[in-house]
C-alpha cells in the first residue's frame, strides 16, 4: 500500500477522531472530516459498511494508515457536475431536487445546487 492508491475497506467501528476501516485485515484510520462530502459524526450509517477510500497516508511502516473516502466523492462529484455543465441549456426543462426551503428554495441539479425563487 502506498499513497494515492485507490482501496476498498469496511468500517469497523467509531474510534477517537473518526471510523476503524479494515483494509484487507489491514487496521486504517478515517477521520470524520473524510468518511463523506459533509463531515459525520454518526458511526450508524457507516459501521460494517464496506466503501472505496483512497490512501492519503502510508507511513511508519504500515502501522498508521490513513485513509480517505472523500476525496473520491468529491472526484465524482466534480465529473458530475462537468457533465452537467456540458448539457444544461437557457429555458431548459430539469427534474431536481429540492434540497432547502425557505424565502426561495434551493435544489440539486445533480451536482450543482439551483435557486427555485
């Protein structure tokens, strides 16, 4: 293992400052700020969950791996959004989400948030 590459790990448990992820037996560390887009603090969407991460750090000799699934969430994200951006057209007609209500109301496009006035 080393930084960059691309794994696959399951989520053990909630520890001090994130989530134990098991990477091939292999104990790793996902802090909280890199287990999703948002930071979380809730161990019940993710213990015994298997997701991709990416290594972000490899150092004392394998004793402390950190690993990241953010990093590959917002690579996503971004793709989604570039393909979006390619399709979207003035006066065309999207399907999205409403993702906040107030005085106006904002809404996924699929990537990108809109304003619903």
């Amino acid at each position: 293992m080393r930084p960059g590459v691309p794994v696959n790990g399951e989520v053990k448990r909630e520890i001090k400052g994130g989530f134990e992820v098991s990477v091939g037996g292999v104990r790793c560390f996902c802090p909280f700020s890199q287990i999703d887009l948002r930071a979380s603090r809730e161990s019940g969407g993710y213990a015994g969950r298997t997701f991709p991460f990416r290594i972000v750090e490899y150092s004392e000799e394998g004793r402390k791996i950190v690993l990241s699934r953010r990093v590959l969430l917002e690579q996503e994200q971004e793709e989604k959004v570039s393909k979006l951006k390619e399709n979207l057209a003035v006066d065309m007609d999207v399907t999205a989400e409403v993702n906040r209500c107030r005085n106006s109301g904002s809404c996924d496009l699929g990537g990108i948030d809109g304003l619903i006035p």
